[in-house]
C-alpha cells in the first residue's frame, strides 16, 4: 500500500469511493439514458401513464424485461404470461449475482442486498472488471455509487421520455442503439488483452448463444445457457486468485 | 391492473438478483466454483455482445458488426471505455447517413 493511502482520512477515502463509482457508472449512464428515453415513449404510447412507467423503472430496473412488458401490453398479452417472460428474460441476473456476490465476500450482508438488487447486464459486468475495489476499504461505497448511477439515469430517463415525448432526433437516437454493445466490447477487450484465454470464454459463450437461439430457445434462456456453460471452460482457463484480506 | 404487473414483474426480478446473497454468504466454494463464478462476467460479456450487435439495425446486421468491430479496434488501442462507445455511436451515424 502506497504510504498516501494511510495517512488519508476515512471520509476522505469514502467520497474518493463515491467520486471514483460515479466516474465508472458514467458509460452506462450514455448507453441507458437514449433506451430509457425510448421506453418512456413506447410506453406512454401504449397507455401507460408517466406514473405507471416509472414506477416500473423504479421497481423493475431492467431494460429488456421493461420494453418486452411493454410490448406485450400493446399487443393485449395476459398479465400472468407478462410476468413469466419477465422472470426468463431476468433470470441470467441470479447466475450474475452469484459472481458478483462471491467477490463481496468483505462487504456486509446488509449492504450486499440493496447491491445486489441493483444488478443489471451493464451493472455487472462494470462492477466485475472493477475487482481490486472489493478489497479496498469502503469497497461497498464504489459499487453503491456506480449501481445509483447507473439506476438513476434509468429512472430520470424513462420519466423524461414519458413527459417529454421523442425529443431525440430519430437517427441519433438509432445510433445510440450500438453504446451497451459497445461498452461491453470496451469491458472485454482490456480483460483479453491481459489474459488471451478470456477471448475463449467470450467466443465461447457468443457461439452457444447463437446456436440455442437458432434452436429457438428464447433469448433469456440462450443467454443464461451461454454464459453458466462457457463460464465452466473458466474452471479450466482461469488460475486461482491470491486472495489477500 | 398495471400496477399490479409491475409489482409481479418486480418480484420475478428481485427474487433471482438478492438470493445468491443470502446463500454465498454462508458456504464456502471449492476453488472450482470459484473459477468458474470468477469466468461468468467474460462469459456473459461474450453472450451479451453476440448475436445482439447484429439487431442494432435488423435490417442491416452488418452494420453492428461494424461498429463493434471499430470498438474492438478502439479498445484495443487503449482508448478510454467512453470513447470506444462514442466511436461505435459516429460509426453507426455515419453508416446510416
């Protein structure tokens, strides 16, 4: 440990935590706010009212579960079915916390509960290339800060799209469809770079992915199945960490 | 009535994301297990990127692929994770002027 670090005072060391959340969180922040904007709009459309389709922000937290329900009401589905496609489509999260969790081992389990409900695709895997801060004290304060982050501008997103309508320009906000694929790619790639067997695990899970697709599996599935069954080929590509505490 | 989705929708959702954090906390993993839960963030990066690219514009799959592919270059040189996204965001722009 540097000798600076020591003599830094513990709020000091807290609002640095924060600081440094917030400055991790922001890519998700642009990828989240032009989806949101568009799910308020979709969503108004449909009937919805603002406080209907915030609400759901606020209580659901997850993109492609929310456009999907959405959807699924324009289209007349059942409220039963809605919530059955919900719990395929977010079930990848529970393989996702389990990683997520198993690395907060220092952090209370007060704490881990509210982290863990904030648990996106986005929160994740930022959160999971972030692992040095999971030892380091006020850890907790760094994931909070980036979850909120990323939690926020859902939020405030999707209620601005409901008041405001399209205010986005249809082709920006087009483009901006690539940003969360993008920051994925910009997540893995340093990882790679590290360590070339990760690409295996990566290339891995995208092929079984899109062959459980192919079958017709639906996406949430596909999804869980590609990365629990590749994340196994981890068992023997990855060296054991030092755990240092 | 939709209040009522969104509360279902809620639960299905809550219930797979918090409980790993009351199981983890009180077993302790073989290192196997550990591996393998240390491999799911490259594994779910790998799963959420492809297919998913193709869909940015369904019409034109090969126009995610492009702008990932500029990510991949982006983020290989070391650029900023802000600017790799930025990047993909100009690429799509400019394919689809």
């Amino acid at each position: 440990m540097e000798p600076q670090a020591i003599r830094t005072t513990a709020s000091s060391t807290r609002i640095h935590m924060i600081r440094k959340g917030m400055i991790a969180g922001f890519p998700i922040m642009l990828g989240y706010l032009p989806i949101a904007l568009t799910y308020g709009v979709l969503a108004s459309r449909t009937g919805m009212t603002n406080l209907e389709l915030t609400l759901m922000s606020v209580l659901v937290f997850a993109g492609a579960a929310q456009f999907l329900a959405v959807g699924m009401v324009a289209a007349g589905t059942g409220m039963i079915e809605i919530i059955i496609a919900t719990f395929v489509l977010n079930f990848r999260h529970f393989v996702m916390s389990l990683s997520f969790v198993n690395r907060l081992k220092g952090v209370a389990l007060k704490a881990k509960l509210p982290l863990s409900l904030g648990l996106t695709d986005e929160t994740f895997t930022m959160s999971a290339l972030y692992k040095d801060e999971a030892r380091e004290k006020y850890g907790g304060f760094f994931y909070a800060s980036l979850i909120l982050t990323a939690y926020l501008s859902w939020v405030g997103g999707s209620y601005l799209g409901g008041v405001l309508g399209d205010v986005m320009p249809a082709r920006l906000s087009d483009s901006m469809g690539v940003a969360l694929y993008a920051m994925f790619i910009g997540l893995l790639i340093p990882s790679v770079k590290k360590n070339f067997k990760i690409a295996g695990i990566a290339v891995l899970a995208m092929l079984i992915n899109f062959i459980c697709q192919t079958w017709g599996m639906t996406q949430g599935w596909a999804i869980v199945m590609g990365t629990v069954l590749a994340g196994f080929s981890g068992v023997w590509i990855l060296e054991d960490e030092e755990v240092t505490e | 009535m939709i209040i009522w989705m969104v509360i279902g929708m809620a639960v299905v959702t809550a219930v797979p994301r918090f409980l790993p954090a009351l199981i983890v906390g009180f077993v302790t993993f073989p290192k196997w297990v550990d591996r393998w839960l240390n491999a799911i963030p490259y594994a779910a990066l790998g799963a959420l990127i492809f297919p998913g690219i193709m869909s940015v514009k369904p019409d034109a799959p090969q126009i995610g692929v492009i702008a990932g592919l500029v990510g991949i270059l982006l983020a290989w040189l070391n650029v900023h994770i802000i600017f790799v996204v930025l990047g993909a965001i100009t690429s799509v722009f400019l394919m689809t002027l």
